[in-house]
C-alpha cells in the first residue's frame, strides 16, 4: 500500500464540470503539495498546504490534517486541464517528500 | 526562457551499454535533484544535490552515478543500462534544499527505453 494515495486514478469529464480530485495520506507531514503534470511531461507546482483552504482561479485545494486528506478541486472545468494531477506530501521533520501515482483528467469539450 | 533543461528527451539504449543525461538550470538555484517516474509509481528521487558541491543518494541510487559540475548542472550517468531501468527521468532544481514551495521547478523529461 503507497503512503500516499489518489483517487480516482483516471477521471473524463465533459467540459464544465466541477470535478474533485482526492488525495490521502498514512504519515504525519509538514506541507502537502498538488502538482500538474502536462501531456509534454513537464511538471508544475499549483499549490501548497499546510492547513485550510486555498484558491487559484478555477482551482480550490483543501486539507484535513486530522482526517489526513485533501482535495484538488477544479470548476467550470475545460479541456486545457486535462493533465495528470500529482499529491506529493513532505514527512514532518524531514524534508523528504513522497509522491501520489497521479491522476489522469481528460476533459472533454 | 528560464528553467531546467534536460537532454536528451528520448533514448533508446541496448542493455549493457552506457549514457549521461544532462540537465541544467538558469535559474541560480542551489539544489537540483533526479527523479524517475514509472507506471503505477509516484516519482522517486534518484539522487540529489542539496548545494554545489555535494550529491546524496535518493531512494532509488542503484545502477546510477551523478556529478554535480558546477551550480548549473548536475548530470545522471547509467554505466551499464539495464532493462529495469526504462523509466522517465526528470531533473529539478529549487532555491532550498526539499521545500518543493521554493520555486521547484522540474524539467521535461527524459523517456528512456533499455531493450
């Protein structure tokens, strides 16, 4: 069993819908991060949590430390986000991190 | 455009036989490191360069060497290919050592084939 893991492993959606992404974790961590990976392969950071809430145009991330859990969730969703979405979590302490398989989006138009 | 560049960005090799991948960064940063990424795997860190001067071994060093030439660069060298190790590699760099929030930034990626 991965220390991190996602679900679903793959999502197609149709163009506009809100779709959530959804990541857990088994160990204590500092800092969770989601990432996007593009079709091209290259790898960007979208957010970083430690607790909360946070919102990036059509994206909002969540945590739950006590649940170990958090959410990517994307709105109005459009076929330009289809990407792979990686959770990648820092062990508290540490500065290791350990990464999620991803999820694969296709957005649909 | 500033960022981390990887070459090559596919490589075929024969079991047995040996290649360096390059990466650079223009980006000043002080820690680069090497992942490889495999289906139904999460990325694992290879080896990493915390500053210049210094490499560490990652998770997963087996069957690889890196060399940290100056601030800029930090190459993965395979010595004798294996199939095992067909993967995508990626180099990344970040201002400070581990904190993926300080300007991570992550190469392309390199799609290595050992047949």
């Amino acid at each position: 069993k991965n220390e991190v893991e996602q679900s679903p492993q793959n999502l197609t959606a149709q163009e506009g819908e809100f779709i959530t992404i959804n990541c857990s974790y088994s160990v204590g961590i500092s800092a969770l991060h989601w990432l996007q990976q593009h079709p091209g392969g290259g790898i960007v950071s979208l957010f970083m949590l430690s607790s909360g809430k946070k919102k990036h145009g059509r994206l909002i991330a969540t945590i739950n430390i006590q649940e170990k859990h958090s959410s990517l969730h994307i709105t109005a969703s459009h076929p330009r986000d289809s990407a792979v979405y990686i959770c990648a979590v820092l062990y508290s302490g540490t500065y290791k991190y350990i990464f999620g398989t991803g999820t694969r989006l296709k957005v649909l138009a | 455009n500033a960022g981390v560049t990887q070459t090559p960005k596919f490589q075929v090799l024969k079991t047995g036989q040996s290649m360096t991948l390059q990466c650079a960064q223009d980006m000043n940063h002080n820690s680069m490191y090497w992942y490889r990424q495999d289906p139904g795997m999460g990325l694992r860190l290879i080896y990493y360069s915390a500053s210049e001067g210094t490499t560490d071994k990652g998770e997963v060093p087996n069957g690889y060497n890196v060399s940290r030439l100056n601030k800029r660069e930090f190459s993965l060298r395979l010595e004798s290919a294996a199939p095992s190790q067909t993967s995508v590699y990626f180099c990344a760099s970040s201002e400070l050592w581990g904190h993926l929030n300080y300007g991570y930034t992550f190469g392309s990626g390199t799609r290595l084939t050992v047949v």
